[in-house]
C-alpha cells in the first residue's frame, strides 16, 4: 500500500505543477479573475494532498491497518472530487458543479481525521 500511495502523490503532485503552469500561461488571458482563482485553488488542494498521500504512505509503514489505508483514499477520492470539480467548473463554467466541490472537501477532512487516529492508537 505504502508504494501505491507514493506513486499516486508524486502522481497528483506533478498533476499539479503541470496545472499550476497550464493556468498561469494558458488560461491567465482566457479565464476571468474568480475562474482563474478557482482553476488555482484546485491546483493548490491538489498539491497540498499529493504530499499528503506521501506522508500517509510513511504512515502506512508506521501504523498499518484500516485507518491509514482510509486517509490514502480519502485522499485521492476528495483531490479528484475536490479539486476535479474546481477544475472542470472554471474550464466550462458550468456552475452547479460548486455543489459536488465540498463532497471533496469532506473527504479530505475525513482523511486527515484517520491520520489522527492512526496516530493516537499507533
């Protein structure tokens, strides 16, 4: 599990780089102020649980079991939700995807909360 949780973060995280730089030279003249925001927004999530998902796979390897396992994906399922949302809605504006966006955002949360547990009954 450890090596599929790192393979998925450095995954996300260049994910997120070539995004980041896809907004900001491809999508800076096309996109208004607020979309732009949006687009980075879901680059900078995705970012933050790349990293995430290489911490949980050390975590996997300190505390195995369910709970890390679950913040893996938990993880993954709110960066594709969270920051997929944020993604296609800035790029089509379609705007009744903001409602799926915080579905991601409590998978997140949810992640970080079985890393705490993990940790606390390590």
């Amino acid at each position: 599990m450890s090596n599929l949780f790192i393979g998925l973060g450095a995954l996300s995280a260049f994910i997120s780089v070539a995004a980041g730089a896809f907004g900001a030279h491809a999508l800076s003249d096309r996109l208004s102020a607020d979309m732009l925001a949006t687009f980075e927004t879901g680059v900078r999530y995705q970012m933050y649980h790349g990293v995430a998902l290489l911490g949980t796979a050390w975590a996997v390897t300190r505390w195995p079991g369910p709970l890390t396992t679950a913040a893996g994906w938990l993880f993954v399922a709110g960066t594709l939700i969270f920051s997929g949302s944020l993604y296609v809605l800035s790029l089509s504006g379609v705007r009744w995807l903001g409602a799926i966006t915080p579905l991601g955002g409590i998978a997140f949360i949810g992640g970080w909360l079985c890393l705490v547990l993990a940790a606390w009954r390590g």
